[in-house]
C-alpha cells in the first residue's frame, strides 16, 4: 500500500430504517454478470469492496474505515488534461508489489524499501456504460517522467528515459497518474490500487481460479510451477502466475500482460461460478478483505462512492470488454525496454478521447510477447 494513503474516509449518515432492515439480515441482490466483468479487470479489488455495500450498522463503519484514499485532485492540481465530458470514464488501476511486510514473503526481488507499479491498465469504460476497453501499460515502457508533487507535498523532479514504473516507486499515487496523463493526454477520473499480498487473499477467499495452461510453466522466481493441463489456482499460484515472465514465453514484460490479460478472462469465468452471495459470512470476508487492500482516489474513498460507482457499470458484460496493450516497440539500444510506439498510441488515445473503439490498426505490428495462448479459460 503506498504510503501516502489515508485511512478512515468520511462516513455518510445512514437512514435508520434501511440499517434496521439490512441488520435483520436482508441480503443484496447479487450484481449482475457486468458488474463482475470490471471488477475483476481491477484485479477484484474495487468491484468486491462494492459487497460492502449490503453490511450494516457497525459492519458498514468498520468496512468504510478500512478503505484508503488518495486525494489525486487536490495533489495535481490543475496542472492537468481537461476533462472530456461526453459520458466516458478513465480509471487507472495499479497493482503495486511492495516487497515490504506482508509482500516480502511472497518474493520477487529484495525488500529495498520501495514499491512498484508492477500491473497498470487505463479502463476506459465507454459512454452509456455498456462496454469498456482495457489498456495494458507495460511497466518497462521508457518514458519521460513530468515533474510531480506526491500526497506529502513533496516535489519531484522531471526525468527523461526512465520506466514507466518508476514514477510510482519515485512519487506513489499521485506520480504514476499524473505520468499516464502525460503520456497519453487523457485525464484520469479515478485510481484504484491494489496491493499483491492483497490479491493472494482476494483469490484465496474466492476459492481459487480454474484455468488451463497449454505447457508448462516453471519460475522459481515467482515461485510457480505448473505442469500443462487443467487447473484451480489458489491465491500463492495466481499471483505467481500473473507475476511470472522468465518461465514462459520470451521472459518479456509483454509475455507477462498476456499472462494477466488471459488470467483475468479466466477469473471472470470464475466468479460467476462462485456462491459469494448464498454466503453472508463469505460475502463480508471479501469485503473486508478487499477494503483492507484496495486503495483508491477520495472521489471514491467510501463503500456507498464505491457502490454508485459499480451501479453505473452493471450493464457491461465481459463479452463486451476489449483487452490491448499500449502500442510499443523494443528500444534499439535495450532489447529489455521499450518505447512507446508513438504513431500507433495516438490512435489508441485519440480513439478513447472521442469515445470511440480503439481500431485494430492501432496494435498490428506492435511488439508483443510469446505468452499468447499458453493460458485459457
């Protein structure tokens, strides 16, 4: 969790009579196959904090003071793309993989008191909320990083040439947004973040995700290893598999957006399997959870935000979900690195500005990974 969050966001009153319904134990009707479409895109964190929304009295004060904000608008000022106002949304979602506390037993590099970007995805989710484009952004993109001010107040100077992750482990929330903004000239409505440890319980709690690997997968680094056939992934394996990129593929950070983008089709599938809803003790396990992991912009820093956040997206169904990755190309001078494939990108971000489908053109012929099909639902 970066450490410029705050907890305890401020709590709306309740109307009595609705508190004394819910606290006999009135259920929620589940939410629709939509809903479930892009919570899961955000790693399950936001879309599973909205379960929250069914708890009651004492239930509903402890979720809400579990939640941690960022307040983006107020640290970026109005040094910012303008908004668009024709009925679309831009949310950047980060997984962030600390190797800190709870993270650092789960691998992946030495604890040196930083946290990185390790997943970034720009959802857009079209006017009329029926449909929604995803975004990959491949933390290895070099870019030019613009001068920011994180949620402490302190500034931090522009770089040219850096990673696009670095704008997160240099200046947390507030760096990593105003970066994307930069990038791609669009605003961003709101950020939700989730941190990896977070994710392993997320998935734990709902039973693990049922996938097919089409060959075996093997990085102690990420400590998975997986034989070619069916399987039900528990939280320790999901995580290693949506982390992986020396087992499979090309070892690239592209293989490795494959991996998740293929991943987070499976867990859609899985999720409308899974009885969350017959259960209220599981139902607020996972909101807990959740609310316990998930940090988010103060736009949205409470469960009912979160609530109307979601009700305005039931209508999406995943079939009507499109998953891209930002058009890049590998850097001449670092076969490890890539840039920005400037041309391409324009379309992609001059398409979501004017609410229009990203055209395929835009990502023909950009460089990609080798992970591709090695994971199914």
């Amino acid at each position: 969790m970066s450490a410029e969050s705050t907890s305890g966001p401020h709590i709306p009153e309740s109307g009595t009579n609705t508190v004394g319904r819910r606290g006999r134990g009135r259920r929620r009707k589940p939410p629709g196959t939509g809903r479930r479409a892009l919570r899961v895109t955000a790693w399950t964190a936001a879309g599973i904090v909205v379960l929250g929304g069914t708890g009651a009295g004492y239930l509903y004060f402890k979720l809400n003071g579990n939640l941690r904000t960022v307040d983006i608008n107020q640290a970026l000022g109005s040094d910012r793309p303008t908004k668009v106002d024709n009925g679309s949304e831009n949310i950047l979602v980060l997984g962030s993989d600390t190797r800190s506390g709870a993270n650092r037993k789960l691998g992946g590099g030495a604890d040196d008191g930083s946290a990185r970007s390790d997943t970034a995805m720009i959802v857009h989710v079209y006017k009329g909320h029926k449909r929604a484009d995803v975004v990959s952004i491949p933390r290895d993109t070099l870019v030019d990083r613009p001068s920011c001010t994180d949620a402490n107040g302190t500034t931090h100077d522009a770089a040219t040439g850096v990673m696009f992750n670095s704008a997160y482990s240099t200046g947390g929330a507030t760096c990593a947004v105003k970066t994307v903004e930069a990038v791609t000239g669009i605003r961003m409505d709101h950020y939700l973040e989730v941190d990896f440890s977070g994710f392993q319980k997320l998935v734990d709690e709902l039973g693990g995700v049922t996938l097919t690997t089409t060959r075996a997968i093997d990085d102690p680094q990420s400590h998975l290893d997986l034989k070619a056939g069916r399987h039900t992934l528990d939280g320790e394996q999901a995580l290693g598999l949506v982390r992986t990129r020396h087992g499979v593929g090309d070892g690239s950070d592209l293989g490795r957006i494959q991996l998740q983008q293929a991943f987070v089709k499976a867990l859609i599938n899985q999720v409308k399997q899974v009885g969350v809803f017959t259960s209220p003790k599981k139902l607020y396990d996972l909101a807990d959870t959740a609310t316990k992991t998930v940090t988010t912009d103060s736009d949205l820093g409470s469960v009912n935000s979160l609530v109307d956040f979601a009700d305005g997206l039931k209508s999406i169904s995943a079939s009507h979900m499109h998953m891209v990755t930002m058009p890049v190309e590998y850097d001449p001078a670092d076969p490890n690195r890539v840039v920005v494939a400037e041309a391409k990108a324009k379309q992609v971000w001059a398409a979501l500005k004017n609410d229009r489908p990203i055209p395929a053109s835009a990502t023909k012929g950009t460089a990609t990974g080798q992970a591709k099909g090695i994971v199914t639902s």
